[in-house]
C-alpha cells in the first residue's frame, strides 16, 4: 500500500465545493472518480481542508492510499488527461502511511480578491468581488491587524459552524493592492488582495472577514470597532458573508513533507 500527497488546482465556479455533498458534483468526486478509472481501485481522499461552493484553490492539497504500482511523476499527466480542464493535478509526492494532509498541516493562507474599479475585468469577473465604490484600504489594514494572534472567532464563523472550538491562529494579515497603468491617476482602484495566514479557519471565517472589512473600508464601521466585534463572540455583531468567487486556497504548508523514494525508478536506474 502507498500513500500519495497531490497538490490541486482548480477553478471552483461550477462545484459545490471541494467535499463530497449528497448532490454529487464536487473536487474530491471528480477525483475519485478518475483515480478508480485510472486504478481500478474504490479510493477515498482526505482533502487538507474544505472549500465551499464557488470557491478556488491555488495550492489544495489531498492524500489517499493505493496498491497501484504506477510511479509517482506519472500521476499527474494521468490524472490531468482524465479531469475537467478546470481541475489541474500540479505536483504528486509519496509520503510514509501515517502522513495525513489535513492534520499534518501548519499553516493555510487564503486570498480574497476585490476589484475596485469602476468596471470589472469580464476575463477574471469569476474570480474577484467586483466592488466600484470608493474604499478606505488603509483602514481596512487597521482593521485587519487586530484580527491577528490566537483568538475565539465565533464572531466570524457561521451560525452553522459544528465545531467545538472556535479558537484559532492567524499568523499574519497583509492587503496588497494590485494597480494596473490603465488606472494610475484615475479614480480606478486596482485589485485589492486580502491574504489570511493561520493555523486553521471555520465555516466562512474568511468570508465573513472581508465582508466586515468591506464595511470598514466604505466608512460603516472604524477599523478599531474589528476588535469588539472579536470579542463580543457573537456572529450577529460581524458584517455580512461576502461573496465566494473571490475567495482561493492559496497554499497549505507543511513543516516538511517525508517523501518516499520511487522504488521503480531506482531499480530502473540501478540496471545494467
């Protein structure tokens, strides 16, 4: 039996998120599915983590196990020859059994994309939370700052969270504002990126994030009211969830991924 690590990405406008849902038509189904094509096996993969519907992913990563002898720098051409064109296999490594994807991970950084222009760009209008008003990123930066250290984030998770704590780790929270030369000197904004680094997320917390921030940065709210929204521990004192297009998995991390020699490749090399 082999344990194999892969890394995803994928465009997830038309899927109802990453994790198997009665309604069929997710990542990891599509997965599966061509993983027994390709195996003839019944598998099952552990995602690091969940996406919801409508939301992308740069850098997802999976685990499954397999009997299937086929070496690892195969995979990826296989599996992408059978997937959807918007679902791309990016990297394959074998790992030791006991690896597991989601609770080996360290660190899970998300991006939240805005364009603040006055017209929203039709060629990634899947992909960003086209906002034209006016926003206060400077403030939405304050904002954000208080959000990072070890927390109880009840205030932004969804009322549907099932689980039992609510504390999480966000490392850091960094907006980058992304100015194309058709704006300079106009009233267009640019993209404004939201990157959330942490130990873990709930149900929407990066959603509800943004949707709290957009309030900052279109003057409902000071930036130093995110931190009594923090601490009243009650979803009803946070923003609205905002939209999941322009939310991406951007990279889960790993503090170092054992991978597992290809024993087939050696003995190929080793003969004479």
């Amino acid at each position: 039996m082999r344990n194999l690590l892969m890394t995803i990405s994928y465009d997830g406008t038309h899927y109802f998120g990453f994790q198997t849902q009665p309604d069929g038509n997710t990542i990891q189904d599509h997965l599966e599915a061509v993983i027994s094509q390709l195996t003839g096996e019944k598998v099952k993969i552990h995602g690091s983590g969940r996406t919801d519907a409508g939301v992308h992913a740069r850098g997802q990563t999976f685990h499954f196990l397999t009997s299937s002898q086929i070496p690892v720098e195969r995979w990826r051409h296989a599996l992408n020859g059978r997937l959807p064109s918007d679902i791309r296999i990016t990297d394959a490594v074998e790992v030791p059994l006991e690896f597991h994807s989601r609770r080996y991970a360290k660190r899970k950084t998300y991006r939240y994309s805005i364009n603040g222009n006055r017209v929203f760009d039709v060629f990634y209008r899947q992909f960003q939370l086209h906002h034209p008003g006016v926003l206060d990123v400077q403030a939405m930066r304050v904002g954000l700052a208080y959000l990072i250290g070890t927390h109880d984030y009840t205030s932004f998770a969804s009322r549907h969270s099932t689980k039992q704590s609510h504390v999480r780790t966000i490392y850091e929270a960094r907006i980058e504002v992304e100015c194309g030369t058709e704006g300079a000197g106009t009233h267009e904004q640019g993209i404004i990126h939201i990157y959330v680094t942490g130990n873990g997320f709930l149900q929407h917390m990066v959603r509800i994030i943004v949707g709290t921030l957009l309030q900052v940065g279109e003057g409902k709210r000071a930036p130093k009211d995110m931190k009594s929204i923090l601490e009243a521990k009650d979803r009803a004192a946070a923003g609205p969830t905002a939209e999941s297009k322009g939310l991406m998995l951007w990279k889960v991390e790993y503090d170092e991924v054992p991978e597992i020699p290809d024993i087939t490749k050696i003995s190929q090399d080793m003969s004479f």
